[in-house]
C-alpha cells in the first residue's frame, strides 16, 4: 500500500512545480492519502503565493475528486491520544508532530510513505515509518 504526503500532493496538482513530472506519476497510481495530507493539501493550495493560489472551490474539487473517501487513512485514535508522548520520547517537537501523525497513520495499517520533502525524513525515521524519497 502506497500512500502520499502533502509535498506529493501539492507538486502533483501544480504544474508550475519543478517536480510536478515525478509527483504526478506517483499519485497517478493507486495511492492512499493520510487525513491529515488531504486537510493540509487544502490549507497549502488555497494559501500559496501569487501567482499560484488557486480559489477553495477549486482545490475542494480536486481533492473530492481525486481523493474520495474510500482512500483515505484514518489515524488510530489511540496513537492521537498517546502523540505528544510518543513524539517526546522520539525526540520530536513542533512541526515534527505533524510529520508523526501523519507517519504514524501510515505506520498504522502498512503503508508505504512517499515524500519530496527531504527535511520530513528524519521525523519519519525516528518514529519507524517506511518513507521514501520521490525520485
């Protein structure tokens, strides 16, 4: 099972980004989307810079349509409630959270996280989620 973050995500709808080719070849399969990925792609779309924001209707559409709710990955409510300890106890803090609840979702039923953000990868190595690097 292969699912997306929201660097994936973003690149893949924006054909101005530099690595739209590669993100877009990815999330072209059957891909899985964290919760936390598909409410984040929105935030990011309709908050980027002019010229590239995009109207929230627009980016409410395409996530609808690209991502129905059928893919979507629910974090397990008991890893919600433990989070701030389990990021504590992996040295984890501020933004780093999160990249955990977004791994740990993952982590959680199997799947496979990809990524263009290099920074993510070690947040996501601490914690022993299966992450790779888009190339």
């Amino acid at each position: 099972m292969i699912a997306i973050d929201t660097s994936v995500v973003v690149a893949a709808f924006a054909s101005w980004h530099d690595r739209h080719g590669e993100a877009r070849r990815v999330a072209a399969g059957d891909v899985y989307l964290p919760a936390q990925v598909f409410l984040e792609a929105y935030a990011v779309l309709t908050r980027l810079p002019a010229p590239h924001r995009i109207p929230a209707w627009i980016a409410a559409e395409f996530l609808r349509r690209r991502f129905p709710h059928e893919v979507l990955l629910h974090p397990d409510p008991d890893v919600v409630a433990r989070l701030p300890t389990i990021c504590a106890e992996a040295g984890l803090s501020g933004g780093a959270t999160y990249d955990a609840l977004i791994g740990l979702t993952c982590l959680g039923v199997g799947a496979e996280l990809y990524t263009l953000d290099r920074r993510s990868l070690r947040n996501h190595r601490a914690l022993g989620v299966d992450i790779r690097l888009v190339a």
